[in-house]
C-alpha cells in the first residue's frame, strides 16, 4: 500500500478525468506507473498464479477446450461399439 500527496491542481484533473474515463483513481495511478516505469507489469490474478502448475496436469491437447463435443461424441460411439460386442 502507498499513499502519495498531488499538488491539488494535479488532484482535480486526476479526479475529473477518473469520473470521465468511469476508471478508479487507483487503476489510474497504477496505470501511469506502469506506463512511466515502462514495464509490462502483470497482476496476480488467478491464471497467473496457477500458470506454472498448468502444464503439470494437462492433457497435452491444446484443443480439448475447441474440439471437446467432437471428442465426446467419438468416446460414448466408442462405448456403444463396445457394448453392441459384448453383451452383457
């Protein structure tokens, strides 16, 4: 956390433009650090804290998210083949 005190004419425009733009004075500030200290600057929300763990538990198909119906359908006509052979 940090607190920092603008001059006041530096207040009003941060404020008026913050209301104009609908953004948070925060994300504002935040914004203008990261663009001043030329950084790509990336929060911790929750894929990337987990991101280093992804790899170690995927399947190693990148399309499963794309193809999933067409996987699907294949595995359950599988299981029928399968069933059709072996009565039960």
């Amino acid at each position: 956390m940090i607190s920092a005190r603008l001059p006041d004419e530096l207040e009003q425009l941060l404020a008026s433009t913050s209301r104009a733009k609908h953004v948070s004075k925060s994300d504002m500030v935040k914004e203008a650090l990261v663009q001043y200290l030329g950084q790509d600057i990336e929060y911790n929300d929750s894929f990337n804290i987990g991101e280093e763990y992804f790899d170690d538990y995927g399947s190693g198909d990148g399309n499963l998210s794309q193809n999933y119906k067409e996987i699907l359908r294949d595995k359950i006509n599988a299981k029928r083949n399968t069933n059709k052979h072996h009565p039960r």
